[in-house]
C-alpha cells in the first residue's frame, strides 16, 4: 500500500501581521490517496470528514474549519515620564497608545482611575488625585488633545493591529506644592465590534469544548492593574506638580526726618520713609513665576514721594515728598526702583520709573501704587516678561513721607 496525503499549509501568525489570520476565517483542505492491490494502481481516492470508503465513490468532501478570536490588548503610557503641572491648571493631559493584538475588529471600553495614595512611578509618590479625571480618544483631526476634537469616550471599531491614542484628562487641584504625584491608570476593556459608533457587547470567553463556530479566547497580558486573560490591560501615569515657591515681604525703612535728618531718623510727621517689595522665587523651587502686577494702596497718613530721594543734605533733603528740594536717587520725576537680585537677565538693573500712567510698568493710581511686572521686567535673554527664575528675587522700593 502506498499512500500519498495532501499538505495543509498552516497561517503562522508572522504571515498576517502580529495578531495572524483574522477570525471566522475558513481553512478547507482534503487529501488525496492513492495505493495498489496486487501490483495494479487503484482508482485515486480522496478524504472527507465522515470518511470515504473505498472500493467505492473516489471524490471526496472538503474538511474545514474557522479561526477563532483571540482576544488581546495592549495599554502602553506615552513616554516613559511624568506629566508636569501646575497647582490649578486645568484639562491636565497624559498620553497612552491602546494597541489591538487580536485577530478581530473591536472596540475597547476605555476607564481612568487614581491610584491610592502611596503609589510610586517615576521616582515620585502619590500624595494627591486629579479630579474629574476621564479618558478620551484621539480623533486625529488635530495632533494632541483638543477638547472640542477629542470627545469620544470609547475606542470605536479598532482593527487587528491597529493602535489609538488616548488621553487621560484631569484637573489638578489648586495648593500643591512642587514635588506632588497624582499616579493614574488607564484600563482598555475589549467589548465586540461590528457596530460603528457604539460601544459593542461584553465578551464572554468559550470555556467549554470547541465548537464549529467562532469561540472567543482572552489571550492578553497581566496589566499593571488587572489580571491576565481578562479581555482587558492597563498602564499607569503620573502627574508632578511643578510650582514656584514664592515669599512676599514688605519692609519699611525711615530716611530723614526734619529735625535728625538722617541721624537715626524717626516716624514723626514730615519724616520720610521708604517702603521696600520683594518677591522671592525659593532656590528649590520647581519652576518660574510669570509676575502680573503688585499694588499697594497708601495709608490716608502718607503722600507718596514722587522722587524717591534719599534724604541726603540735611533738614532741608527731607522735603522731597513734599515737592521741596531733596537729593532723588535718580531723577525727579522717577519715584520708583527695580531689582532683580540673582539673575542672568542681560538689562541693567536697578531700573528707575515714573508714577505716570505710561508703559513703563510702574504708576501711582489714585493713591494706589501698582507695578505692572511685564512691561518692568520685559522678556530678555532667556527670560519671558514678568519672569521670576528660582533662586531669583525682586525687589521695589518708593517713598512716602508722613503727613
């Protein structure tokens, strides 16, 4: 007996892309025989599932079978890092690709959560949690997340090895100090495709004896917070609070008086004292301050000095806040001083300003003094208008003398 059988050639997965031969596919093959009795060459004759006989009917039946799904995600976080923030800012974004590894079209349910306090991912530690946290899908109508593009809340029909990006979003709440983690999770959950624009049915896998139809098999990974083979996969991200720590002090100085002048002055009336403003960004702190404005309004008891004197020339140097003939710092007319103190600001500073309702960033309004930090400390070098570096401070000085 001699017998020859037909080959059936086998759908490694490397032949399809990585998730291999779709479901519901057909693989049909049928064997062919031949043989001899007694030396002389039988009539060839072919399989069937039931069995073909011979002698007897020599063309067989085809036997086939369909490719089951195999049901895998994969969840990967964006870049390998932390998401940097800001005490109350909000729509706060971290980035994560949902990978389909099966071989079927589905869709994915798509869930953001905190993780406890005490979590550690990127050297940091969650001591906090974003709030109103919710997972979204890219659209691809424009790169990055768009609050207007980026609305879906599912992943819609994602093909065998297709891959969508998704956003965590939440808001961070305002008092954080520099140094804070919020840890986050995304779980993709597989759910059955089919139907475009709605989330499809939960999967239950086959777990009894192979039948004729397409079974389902969860064949996907140990996530970082779900189990193996449970249709879903998860990864984690974190959000790192960087802030600047700053410190504001206001001192007051005495100047001159009329009857010391400037030999250990005191607060009488006609007297002259200078008010001092510093802002401090803390050498430790974990990012710059873009400054806005600082206003001061002044006491009834006291008129601004709009020389900034220094009370130099004796009795009659102290009358400068009062129009008289007192030494300016600078020049009449300009009642203000800036500093930056630990800088590499390329301008010259001290600057000196006039109370005028100008550009310049400081003035006098009513009797509230208001210094504009933008136009007074415009961007520079490596530095945007208004900047406050760490380890940077600085520093306003105006007069008042006492009424």
């Amino acid at each position: 007996l001699a017998a020859v059988f037909g080959v059936l050639l086998v759908a490694w997965p490397g032949l399809a892309g990585a998730a291999g031969t779709a479901s519901s596919t057909s693989i049909t093959n049928r064997s062919s025989l031949t043989y001899s009795v007694g030396g002389v060459a039988q009539t060839l004759s072919e399989s069937s599932p039931t069995g073909n006989s011979t002698p007897g009917a020599t063309l067989g039946a085809d036997t086939s079978f369909v490719v089951d799904n195999k049901v895998s995600v994969l969840v990967t976080e964006g870049n390998s890092t932390y998401t940097s923030v800001s005490p109350g800012q909000t729509a706060a974004v971290t980035t994560f690709t949902v990978t389909n590894q099966g071989n079927t079209t589905q869709d994915f349910a798509l869930a953001a959560a905190n993780l406890a306090s005490g979590t550690s991912l990127f050297s940091g530690t969650d001591n906090f949690d974003g709030t109103s946290c919710s997972a979204y899908r890219e659209s691809g109508v424009t790169a990055g997340y768009q609050a207007a593009q980026d609305t879906a809340i599912f992943v819609d029909e994602l093909t065998a090895d297709g891959t969508a990006t998704v956003y965590i979003v939440c808001d961070i709440p305002s008092g954080q100090a520099s140094g804070s983690n919020a840890v986050v999770s995304l779980t993709a959950t597989t759910r059955a495709g089919g139907a475009a624009a709605s989330l499809g049915a939960v999967l239950t896998e086959t777990t009894t004896v192979n039948t004729a139809g397409v079974d389902i098999v969860f064949a996907d990974g140990t996530g970082t917070d779900d189990g193996s083979r449970d249709a879903a996969y998860s990864a984690r991200d974190a959000y790192r609070v960087v802030a600047a720590a700053l410190t504001v002090t206001k001192t007051v100085t005495p100047l001159c008086d009329p009857l010391n002048s400037t030999t250990f002055p005191k607060n009488i009336p006609g007297a002259v004292v200078r008010w001092t403003i510093t802002v401090s960004n803390a050498a430790g702190a974990g990012a710059s301050a873009s400054l806005t404005q600082v206003s001061d309004a002044l006491n009834a008891n006291s008129t601004f000095d709009p020389d900034l004197i220094t009370g130099a020339g004796g009795a009659a140097g102290c009358e400068g806040a009062a129009g008289g003939a007192g030494t300016p710092e600078s020049a009449n007319g300009s009642g203000f001083k800036l500093d930056v103190t630990g800088d590499t600001r390329p301008g010259t500073y001290p600057k000196f300003f006039t109370a005028a309702d100008d550009s310049d960033g400081a003035d006098l309004n009513g009797a509230t003094v208001e210094i504009d930090y933008g136009p007074a400390m415009p961007a520079e070098g490596t530095y945007t208008a208004g900047e406050l570096k760490a380890g940077e401070s600085v520093i306003v000085y105006f007069n008042v003398s006492i009424n």
